[in-house]
C-alpha cells in the first residue's frame, strides 16, 4: 500500500502528478467558467483571508521601503503642502480630524483606514508611507502617484500624515479644507469644449479601448464644473496667489506662461500630482480666465530687495562655466523670460526654487514627450550641489518682483 501511495522511483510519480495538476486545472475552468465565486462588494473578506491580505501588503511594503527622508520632513511647510492634497483627495476616503468617512467608503472591501486615529500611521516608519502612497496597493482602492518622479510631492503627503493624528480639527479645516463661500470669484466652465487627449503614465496598460484618456475630465470634487476653481486653487496658492512659501506665487508671473503651464499641465506634458489632477478638470474657458485673473492680481512678495553676494549671485548672472552652467539670467531675464515662455524667478520663495531645482535633478521635470523634450535644466540642476541650488534660489527670492511683460510686448511666440 505504501508503496503504491509513495513510489520509489521518480518517474512513477509523473502520472500522478500530472493527474493531480489537470484535476486542479478542471476545477478552476469550473469554477471560473460557471461564476460560483462571489465577488460581490457587499460581502466581507473572511476575517482569516483579510488577515492574510493585510500581513502580506505589510511585509512586502517593508521589504519596499528603501527611501530616504528629506532632512526637513516633518517642518510646518512640509506640513501644510501635505495638507493641500489630502484636503482635495485623500479625506475623501480616510477621513480628517473632525471628520469621519463616509458610508460609500466603509462599503469597500478591504475598508480604507481612519487614518486620524494614531494606530494605522503609527504602525508604518516614514519610507514605509512613502511606499505606499507612491506605489498603491493592488487589490485595494489604493491607488499609485498620479504624477511619476514627483517624489518631493509625495514626501509632503508623508509629512501630513504623520502630522494628522496629533491635529486639532481647527487646524486641519485651516490647512485643508476649502471654503467654496470665501468669496472668491467664480469662473463658469463654458460651453462644452472640444475632448483632447490627455497622456498618462499609464497609457499602454490594458485594456487600452476601454478607457477614455480625455481632458477635461469629470472631477472628484467639481469645482471646475461648479465654478468655484480659484477657491479650490486658493487651497495651495492662497487667497491671495502668493503661494505661502511651498507652491508658486503666482502672481509674480506672465498672463501668457501661466497659461501654458495650466495647458502642459492638462496635457500630461509637465507632471505633479497636485497640479495634473487640477488641471485636467478645467475647460480651456476656465484656463485662459484663471490666467487673467492670476496675472491681474496685486503682485505680492516677502522679498527684501537687496542683492545677495557669493555662489548664488554668481550661478544667476555669470554661471559655472567650469562645470558646464550657463548663467539664469540667460534664460530667465525679464525679455527672453517672456519669449520663451521661461517663467519670472525674482521674489519667489526660496524653498519653493530650491525644491523645483531638486525636482529638475532627479527628472520629475524636464524631458518629456511634448514640448521642450531636452529641457537644459535637467542637465543644469545635476551639474549643481545642493549648497549651490540653496544659495541660487536665496538669491533670486531676495530680488524685487521683475517687471511683467507679455509675448506681444516683446515679439515672442
């Protein structure tokens, strides 16, 4: 009997084995064929199976995490750039201190975590958030970084989060939460534009015909179609358009490259999870009007002007020819600026050109399908260490606001 069950030599356990193996196959062609399994939404995980899940997406987020922080990760401007997405996006689904989720949400199978209860941060170090935002996780709502390369935006999201929990819901309405009646001017959506196509970092996943990459698109929130875009801007920019330290101020630039920038945004040609998902919302109606408005603001700066010697002035008016670096002004000078559709640096926060420097560096902008395919800045921003980049961007944030120009005034494209 023994024998029988277990045979001494190899060969004889082929037919078994194979007869096991195509047993096996038939009952998954039955069972899949016939639809027995239940893969309702309305039904729970068995407690076991949802164990098992769980464990196995935190071993292999572990396994994952290799990032390394940002020296400044926890500080208030980190803090409330985070806060901007996770107001637009994440609380949505995880909830915010004051606020629960909502019942839409908890119908989900496996249910997003409360994430302002201590316990579900808590449990996962710095890079292991990083990991999961950036990545997702398969077999859940989670979904990856919109915007690839962008890991600084991420970083922010890293920052909230372990902010969150310890976050009164006074400062997290503050830091979060957009007010639709602020005041703000309402700009209508317009007339049904015209769909064009939108590139994603996705887009040879299939199956390719059953989505329509076009923009604009219908929102999670929207506000595009509901007219309250600059209140939703005002989330990140600030009601006045300065940008509070971490985003631009964008009421130092050109009507003309805002813009563009808003269209290469839309089109999937400049990447930022903050700014792509915006972007891809609003009509071209909306586009141009949010252009006019930014640009006819009040220009606002806590620039203190004065001329900041040493490596910065240097890199911005005479470059590092020893290392291959043209200087800023050569591009970024008030008439070529507006030619070329290069944007206005004077008066904008150090930290923010600092971390756009950084973005440039590790290819988060700059050669990309679309326009400017070999942007010079990836290349610059390498040859740069990051006590240059510092001192540069305190430079260029301690000049008084350049003199605005458009592409007409200076006969540019």
């Amino acid at each position: 009997m023994l024998g029988w069950l277990f045979p001494r030599r190899a060969t004889q356990w082929l037919g078994p084995l194979f007869a096991a193996g195509a047993g096996a196959l038939l009952l998954a062609v039955i069972v899949v064929t016939t639809g027995i399994v239940d893969l309702s939404a309305a039904k729970p995980h068995p407690e076991g199976w949802a164990r098992f899940l769980h464990y196995v997406f935190e071993r292999s987020t572990a396994f994952h995490a290799d990032a390394k922080p940002p020296a400044d990760l926890d500080t208030p401007l980190r803090i409330a750039a985070g806060a901007a997405y996770y107001g637009q996006v994440c609380a949505r689904c995880h909830g915010g201190p004051g606020f629960g989720q909502n019942p839409v949400v908890l119908s989900m199978h496996p249910r997003p975590q409360y994430l302002v209860s201590d316990l579900p941060v808590a449990g996962f170090t710095a890079p292991e958030l990083f990991r999961i935002v950036k990545a997702g996780v398969k077999y859940s709502a989670m979904p990856a970084w919109p915007a690839e390369r962008r890991d600084d935006e991420i970083w922010h999201l890293v920052a909230f989060l372990r902010a969150m929990p310890r976050m009164s819901p006074d400062t997290f309405r503050r830091l979060a939460v957009v007010d639709p009646g602020n005041g703000a001017a309402t700009i209508p959506f317009g007339p049904p534009p015209a769909l064009h196509r939108y590139g994603l970092r996705n887009d040879n996943e299939p199956p390719v015909g059953d989505y329509g990459y076009k923009t604009p698109v219908y929102g999670m929130a929207g506000y595009a179609t509901g007219s309250n875009v600059i209140a939703t801007c005002a989330r990140c920019h600030g009601a006045d358009g300065a940008g509070g330290g971490a985003f631009p101020n964008l009421t130092l630039q050109r009507r003309d490259y805002l813009a563009a920038t808003l269209t290469a945004y839309a089109a999937g040609r400049r990447r930022s999870g903050y700014m792509q998902m915006i972007a891809t919302e609003l009509s071209p109606a909306q586009i141009a009007a949010l252009a006019d408005y930014y640009s006819a603001l009040p220009r606002r700066s806590s620039a203190t002007p004065a001329t900041v010697p040493g490596i910065g002035q240097q890199v911005a008016l005479s470059g590092l020819p020893s290392v291959g670096v043209a200087p800023c002004a050569s591009c970024h000078g008030i008439t070529r600026a507006a030619s070329r559709a290069y944007p206005l640096l004077e008066g904008q926060a150090a930290w923010y050109l600092a971390n756009q420097m950084r973005v440039f560096r590790s290819g988060g902008r700059g050669s990309i399908v679309g326009d400017k395919p070999d942007d010079p800045m990836v290349a610059i921003a390498k040859r740069l260490t990051d006590a240059q980049i510092d001192a540069v961007a305190a430079y260029y944030a301690a000049q008084p606001p350049a003199r605005v120009q458009s592409f007409a005034a200076v006969g540019g494209r």
